[in-house]
C-alpha cells in the first residue's frame, strides 16, 4: 500500500484579485479525478442546491444542469463560488435593508469562466466575478472546502471497498 495521501484532492495554488474579477489556479491533487460524477453533484446539491439553474455557456445548453455531471471539477468549483457568493451577499443585503440602508442598486449576479491551463498536470484557472472582494474570497474558500470534504471521503471510501 502507498502511503496515504494527506493532501488535499484540490488546492488553490493562487488567488488573484482584479478590478472585475477573482482569478483562483486550482491544482489537483495526482490520483483526483478530473471530471464531475453524477453521485457527487447530488451531494453538491444538497448544500448548493441553485447551481444546476445557473445560467452556463456550454455545448450542450445554457444551464449549468445540462453539464453538471460530466464537467471538470474546477468548472463545478466555479458554479459553487458563484452560489456561495449569492447566498452571502443575500445575507448581507437582508441586514443592511433591515438597518435602513438602500441595498436597490446592489448587484447580485455573477459571472464565471473556467479553463484548463494544462489538464495533464491538473491545473485549472478559474476566474469569477464579485461584489466585494472578502465575500468573494471566502466563497472560494467555502467552496475549495465543502469539495475537498466531498472527494476525500469520496476517496477512503474506495480505498475501503
Ligand atoms: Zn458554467
């Protein structure tokens, strides 16, 4: 038996934050699958249950829903950022509104791109749009966590059987 891995399935190597966006480098882990599973985004749903409605340009349609199962994992890393992004900044609006302040011309939806830099070595540059840059931060972290949590236990359980 190899030693076990204690790395983490998907790290994000960089995080860059521009005028209209948050680039992230997401490196994979050497024995992580690359590509999305249908068992994996109904865990994904449970927690994040808007990304398969998100608007999405793909082949096949211009849902996320229509690619979610067979997708890169970044390219589902991003659809997560962008709902945990939705959901915080709704938390916010709801407190500021209740405090009185006018929160009508705040923006709340995203926008996302994700792209292979080199798919070989596991490497994959996603870049999503933000209100405010610490929310945006902590969604990627939100979401970097809740997939590493899925994939590894995703991992032992394989190791088991
Ligand atoms: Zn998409």
């Amino acid at each position: 038996m190899p030693p076990h891995n204690t790395a983490a399935p998907l790290s994000l190597s960089s995080l860059t934050v521009y005028a209209s966006r948050i680039q992230a480098e997401v490196q994979f882990a050497p024995d992580v699958p690359r590509m999305s599973s249908p068992e994996l985004i109904r865990q994904i749903l449970a927690k994040y249950p808007h990304i398969a409605d998100h608007a999405c340009v793909n082949e096949y349609g211009e849902r996320f829903a229509d690619v979610m199962n067979h997708t890169s994992l970044a390219h589902v890393l991003e659809h997560m950022v962008i709902d945990a992004q939705v959901r915080m900044t709704q938390q916010a609006l709801e407190q500021a509104a209740q405090q009185g302040i006018d929160v009508s011309q705040h923006k709340d939806t995203f926008v996302g791109t994700t792209e292979w830099i080199n798919k070989a070595a596991g490497v994959a540059r996603v870049q999503v749009s933000f209100a405010d840059d610490l929310v945006a931060l902590a969604a990627f972290r939100q979401a970097t966590d809740f997939l590493n949590d899925l994939l590894q236990a995703e991992t032992s359980e394989s190791a088991r059987s």
